[in-house]
C-alpha cells in the first residue's frame, strides 16, 4: 500500500490556466463552497488516467486578506487546485483589459480597440503591464510547486508571457502552451503594439499547439515576418534552438453526452420538448453571448428564410440559448440589447398569437437540459465569425445518433475543418447564403443527412478530449527529448 508521503507513480502535470475549474462562493471568513465547472478543458483532463493533473489559476473571487487566502487554499488543494490570487486592479487592467478588450478581439479578426491604435497611449501601456505582471504571479505559483519531472501545460491567450517567465526560473522544465483561441494572420498580429514580446515570450516554451493547422502555419509566420526567424516544418527555429509549433485539435468527451442521453430526467426532458414543439421543426443555437458567435447574423438569416419560405412559417422553430458572458464591457451590453432588439422585430413580425418563431433564452442551461435539447434538434447552427473550434457543434453529433440532424456550420470556426465533409459550411456574413442553407438542411433527405452525419460522428467519437490531452503531453515529452539529444550530438 502506498506510504502517505510516496511520490506519485504517474507523471505529474500541471495545467496552468487563468480560470480554475472550480468557482469559489465565500461562505464565512474562513469557509468556501465549491463547484467544479464541467467546461471542455475540465472533462479532457479527466479523462486521462496517465497523468496526474494539478491545477494551477485563478479562482475568480477577490480574496485580500491572509486568513481568506489560507483557507481556500486549503478547500482547493482537496480538488487538486492551487489558486493564484489577483487583486481588483490586477483583475481590471490584465483580465478585462488586455485579454478581453485587447487579444480576444484582434485574435478574431475584429481589431483593435480605437482607442489603444498608438501604443503610447497610457490605457495600453498600463495594460500590458498588468498582463506581464499577472503572467509572472501564475509562473511564481507554477515554480512554488514544480517538482523535476513535471509537465507544464499553459493555456490561452491570457498566459503568452508564462512559458519566458518559467523558463527563465527554470531552463530545464517542460513547458507547453495550448492556444484555444484561433491564432490570426500575420497581418493583423503585426498592428498589435506589443507583437515581438508576446511571440517571443511563447517561443520560450517546448511545444506550442494550435487547433488547427492554419493557426499554426500564421504563427510560424507572424515568428518569419516580425522576428525574422526561420520557420521550419517542425517549427520555429532561433539561433540553433528549435520550438516545436503543430496542430492538435481538440475534442469532446463523447461518451458523456451520449451516456446522458439514457438518463431517466434526460428522456423526461426530450419528451417535453417533443410535445411542446410538436409539428415544427426545431432548430437550435448555443452560444456565448459573444460578438464572434455571429449571433445577429445567425437571427437576420432565419428572418430572412421566414421571408423568403412563407409555408414554413409556422413550420419551424428557432430556440437560440445565449450564457451572457463578460456582462461588464459596454460592446457586450451592446450585443445584448441589439440581439433583443432583432429578435422582438421578428417575432412581431412573424408571430401570432399562439406561437412565435424565435425562443431567445439569456441564461446557461444545465447539462441535462442541454443535452436534451441538442437530441430533439432538427438543425444546429453555429455562425461564429470566428472561432478557434467551437465545441457546440461536437457536443450536437454526439446527441443526435437517433436523430441524424444537419449542422450548419460556420466556414470559420476550427471545426469546419474536422465536420467540413459533414455539415453545410456557410459563410456568416452571407445572410442569402445561410438562408438558402436552412432550407436546404430542413428539407434534406434522409439517406443525405445520415451520410453526413455518419461522417461527423465518427470524428466526433473518434477524435475525444482525452486522445487530445495525451497526444499534446506525449508529444512534449517526446520534443523535450529529441532536444535533448540534439544538443548531446
Ligand atoms: P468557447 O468560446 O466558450 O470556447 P465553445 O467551444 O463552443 O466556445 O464551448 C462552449 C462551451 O460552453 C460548450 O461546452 C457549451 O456546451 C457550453 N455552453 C455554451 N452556451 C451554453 C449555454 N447557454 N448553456 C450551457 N452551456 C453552454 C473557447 C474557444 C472555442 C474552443 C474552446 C475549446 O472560443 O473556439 O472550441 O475554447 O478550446
């Protein structure tokens, strides 16, 4: 048996994140409730049996005072997470500010703020150096607890200056750094002030992924045209030292969702929602409340297949669940009140008094209920403008073995490259093109729809979160080693 003390026998890794998967709620001075948030990254890590995973991030909360800090420590060291404390104006200036109104935008093609064009502005300037100085707290708190052996897996646009700041603690650790978000051309990534640091700053790490291999390949190149390295099939080289750049697409846990769907309070959901939208036809959106989910674009479409397909009128359904998110930056109150705005012309429009076309719920939905929903959808659509991968749309192949319904699919999410062959690709910005596309997919044949869907959940099935995480940690074991005999040659 095991002494208390033993060292694991598995590798040790540890994920660092912004987010932890766990959301603190103060309770007393000292005593927390926590939940674990069942988000993508959450369920892939589970999964893995290899490795033993630690959490490294934030736990959302402000924590100012010693005995606070203490005791959620210790409440998360029991779900292995160990917390990075930010303050309010750390939160402000890194959180909100540079990730979420600087490098969420311009990594989706939407630019940058107005106001933040000059990099001598002071909003800028201080941002960023908010951004470094949150970056080298989490590498503070990574090498407290590294041990020699352990896998250090970063993720995202918020921790790009993580991989310098622990190597530079430590030349010898493993580290790898994950992009969730799509990686933009060159182009763009040139007007960004602060553009050689940051590619400098990831190029620290072992091996840097990407959910797609265009992403990559604009990483190699953003590291050729701005820095002047050379760009090779196995990555980035810079004066003999070489950074492993490769795609891995991520998945989901399948199994989960299809297990849900044998759950008693799951089949006591789809049949309520059977009977409540008998006789039309349903189609579902799910998104963040988020302007690179092409939300407005997604509703003018159907108003405009409404328009156009009067007999389906009262024929079909649209139920788009929207979770608001980042519900403090003006552009996302914007985006609210202009989704509301375009859904209640349309349901005045086309509704009557029994029925209306468009169901608009501002509110996360339970895993349950979700699942539910995506088994009694005719049609998903996802009209991302951009979007690293998108997992909604995994998330609906898996429910809809019965069903075999047809996903219309954004040409620019990450995931038009694995679902490409299965669904109907759309450009978003078409709003002609998405409408022809919901006629097409609601008067599609079946022996079509399940051919394509055959095609996507196979992938989806196939290619889960789990096989994503270990092939990302096996292949920077492997890198770490090939350099290491590289340097011994
Ligand atoms: P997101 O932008 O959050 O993720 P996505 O990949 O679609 O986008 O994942 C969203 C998750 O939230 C899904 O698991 C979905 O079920 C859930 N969700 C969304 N709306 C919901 C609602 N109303 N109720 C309940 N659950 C809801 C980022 C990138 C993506 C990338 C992922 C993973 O922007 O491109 O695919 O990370 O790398």
């Amino acid at each position: 048996c095991e002494k208390p003390d033993a060292r694991p026998l598995r590798q040790r890794l540890l994920v660092v994140a912004n987010r932890l998967p766990v959301s603190a709620v103060r309770r007393g001075e000292d005593s927390w409730s926590l939940e674990m948030s069942a988000g993508g990254l959450v369920s892939a890590l589970l999964g893995v049996k290899e490795f033993e995973a630690r959490w490294i991030g934030w736990a959302g909360v402000n924590v100012p005072d010693e005995v606070g800090q203490k005791s959620l420590t210790k409440a998360l060291a029991e779900k292995r997470c160990i917390p990075v404390f930010l303050d309010e104006e750390i939160v402000h200036q890194y959180y909100n500010g540079y990730c979420n109104n600087i490098l969420w935008p311009l990594f989706h093609y939407l630019g940058l703020p107005q106001e933040d064009r000059l990099a001598t502005t002071r909003s800028f300037q201080s941002q960023f150096a908010a951004y470094k100085k949150a970056n080298q707290m989490f590498a503070d708190v990574v090498h407290q607890h590294y041990e020699e052996g352990d896998v250090v897996w970063c993720h995202d646009y918020h921790l790009m200056f993580l991989p310098k700041c622990l190597k530079e603690y430590n030349n010898n650790m493993k580290v790898g750094w994950f992009l969730h978000t799509p990686f933009p051309s060159s182009e763009i990534h040139r007007t960004l002030p602060s553009r050689s640091d940051l590619l400098r700053s990831v190029l620290a790490a072992d091996l840097v992924g990407f959910h797609t291999y265009d992403y990559a390949r604009h990483f190699v190149s953003a590291c050729t045209r701005i820095l002047g390295l050379e760009g090779t099939p196995e990555g980035v080289e810079d004066q003999g030292r070489l950074t492993r750049v490769a795609a891995f697409p991520i998945g989901i846990d399948s199994d989960r969702f299809i297990r849900a769907l044998e759950l008693p309070q799951v089949q006591d959901h789809i049949k309520e929602l059977k009977e409540r939208f008998a006789g039309r036809k349903v189609m579902l959106g799910v998104d963040r409340l988020d302007m690179i989910k092409g939300i407005p674009q997604k509703i003018l479409a159907f108003e405009k297949f409404l328009e156009e397909n009067s007999h389906w009128r009262d024929k079909v359904v649209l139920l788009q669940i929207a979770v608001p998110t980042r519900t403090d930056v003006p552009e996302y109150q914007k985006l609210t009140s202009q989704v509301h705005e375009i859904v209640g012309r349309i349901n005045g429009r086309f509704g009557t008094l029994t029925a209306v076309p468009i169901h608009h719920l501002d509110r996360s939905l339970d895993f349950h209920a979700l699942c539910a929903l995506y088994a009694v959808t005719d049609v998903a659509l996802v009209t991302s403008l951009r979007d690293g991968m998108n997992l909604v749309s995994y998330e609906f192949v898996a429910c809809q073995d019965s069903k075999k319904g047809v996903l219309i699919l954004s040409e620019f999410a990450g995931a038009a490259q694995s679902l490409g062959a299965g669904a109907i690709l759309v450009n978003p910005w078409n709003i002609t093109e998405v409408a022809d596309s919901i006629r097409q997919a609601l008067t599609m044949l079946p022996e079509e729809r399940e051919k394509r869907h055959r095609h996507n959940f196979v992938h989806v099935t196939t290619h889960t979160a789990q096989e994503w995480a270990e092939t990302f940690v096996s292949e920077l074991n492997d890198t770490v080693i090939e350099a290491q005999l590289r340097t011994r040659q």
